[in-house]
C-alpha cells in the first residue's frame, strides 16, 4: 500500500479521506491525450499537484499511434512515478476493423511499451460475446497486462454519436451486458468500464435504471462507470457512494474530489458527502 506522500494544506480542517493506493474502491480513472494533446510537462504538473488522486490514466481514441514512441514511453513513465496505472483505452476496436491478424500484436506492444491495461471495447462493433471473452482470456494469460472489457447497452456508442441517431438503433437489454461482464470477470478481468452512451450521455433521458441493474448484478466493486460530466460522476457519488469508481475527463480531477471528499459539491450534494472509519471510533 501506498499512503498518502504528502502533508496536506489545511489538515486540521476535514475531508473524507481516501483509501491508500493502488485502491481498489473508489478509483478514478482520467482521459488523457484526445480533447487536451496532454505533453509529458502538463502530465507532470498534474500528477506533482493532484496525483494522488488519480489511479488510471487513459489514451483515448487511439492518440498514442500519432506521438513519437519515445514520448509515449515518457508519459507512462511519469503516470508510473505517481502509482498511476496507464490504459490503452478502446483501441482494439480500431484494430479488429481495419488490421484484425495483428491483435495480438496489439497487445505485446502494448505491454513492451509499458502500459498496464488494454481496455477492450466493442461498442462500434457488431462482434460475437464470445470472441470478446477470448480475447480477455488470451490478455490475461498470455501477457503482462491487464484486460479491461467494457460493457454497454448502447449499439454504436463512442465518439459523440447522435442521440437521435442512437435512439434509432435502439438499445441492448441491460441483461446480455450483464452476461458478458460475469464471463470476461471469469475470464480474468479485474474491472470491467460501463460505457455511458445509452445511459447517461447522448440519451434524452437518463437510463438511471440501467446503471442500478448492472450495479446491482455485477457490484460496483467490480465496475468503473464512465462519467465524463459533472452532472454524472455528482450522480454515481450521490447514489453509490463517494468510493465508487468513475472515469472522467481530465479537466474534472478537482470537482471531483471535491465532492467525494465532501469539501464542496453542487447543491443537492454539498456537505452530504460522508464516510465511516471505525478505526477512528472511540
């Protein structure tokens, strides 16, 4: 375990503390490069000032193929010198349509280059269950990453896609989402993201009942929900808990712990935000 590395500003005054690192309840997992181009100066900075709050830092959209390897390898190794853990993101799919014999490929480089997690996703994909699981398995057992599957109800999610477009696609029955997560669990996955396309982003309606279902089914111990939005990651903390594990935009570090901590919040959450140690009981 990891405590915490640092004398905190102010700390007469009471926050919910946080578990030590690497947790395993209430991680937070940030977006990297994608919308912020996020050089190895601006990842330090962050890292120096808020890293112990960070547990997982993810490439979205495939940005790691477009920087010289040398910075890549750069910015694992600074997520690596503040116990963060670093992400491929949702690349594979990307892989499985357009260089499908060099999957596993994917994978070794994604290891040698020092990555912890290689998220496999397949919202974009029409893709049999079964060949997600494999590949899970194969991550699991053949190489020095993690397998992080991500589950959804969304068909077609990903990428800021239409509401209106998605709500013609219609959504999936939360059940076979449910039923994948349990196999790749099995299968060797530690986590498992909850995409929040059909649920809580580019929906007209929240799907709240969804997210209760797979909570539910799977437990949130077990799950990370994507929560790229203030309104949604108050939402999951509200509902769930401050330890809940959430997926937010880089941007977000700040409010977010504000609200998990209960040092500040929006209206309906502030000063609500609570935790029981009974190691500090008399």
């Amino acid at each position: 375990m990891s405590d915490r590395p640092f004398d905190r500003a102010f700390e007469f005054l009471h926050v919910n503390e946080r578990p030590d690192k690497p947790r395993e309840r209430g991680i937070t997992e940030i977006r990297g490069p994608y919308y912020d181009p996020m050089g190895p100066r601006e990842l330090q900075d962050i890292l120096e000032t808020v890293g112990w709050y960070v547990d997982i830092y993810k490439f979205s959209g495939g940005s790691f193929a477009l920087m010289p390897e040398e910075r890549v390898k750069e910015l694992i190794d600074i997520c690596h010198d503040h116990d963060v853990k670093v992400s491929t993101g949702g690349y594979i799919e990307n892989v499985l349509v357009r260089d499908n014999t060099k999957v596993e490929q994917y994978f070794e480089e994604a290891a040698d280059l020092g990555f912890d997690i290689v998220e496999l996703s397949s919202g974009f994909l029409a893709i049999d269950s079964e060949d997600m699981v494999r590949m899970t398995e194969m991550v699991a057992e053949e190489y020095d990453i993690q397998p992080k599957p991500e589950i959804n109800v969304q068909f077609g999610a990903g990428g800021a896609s239409d509401p209106e477009e998605l709500e013609r696609q219609g959504q999936q029955d939360p059940q076979q989402a449910i039923e994948e997560g349990r196999r790749h669990l099995d299968a060797g996955a530690d986590l498992l993201m909850v995409e929040a396309e059909g649920i809580t982003e580019e929906v007209t309606d929240w799907r709240t009942d969804v997210a209760y279902e797979i909570a539910n089914e799977l437990g949130t111990e077990n799950l990370v929900f994507e929560a790229p939005g203030p309104e949604m990651f108050e939402w999951y903390v509200k509902n769930f808990g401050p330890d809940v594990n959430l997926f937010i935009d880089n941007s977000q570090i700040i409010e977010l712990e504000c609200i998990r901590s209960g040092l500040w919040g929006k209206a309906t959450s502030w000063g609500r935000t609570v935790t029981f140690d009974e190691t500090v009981q008399d």
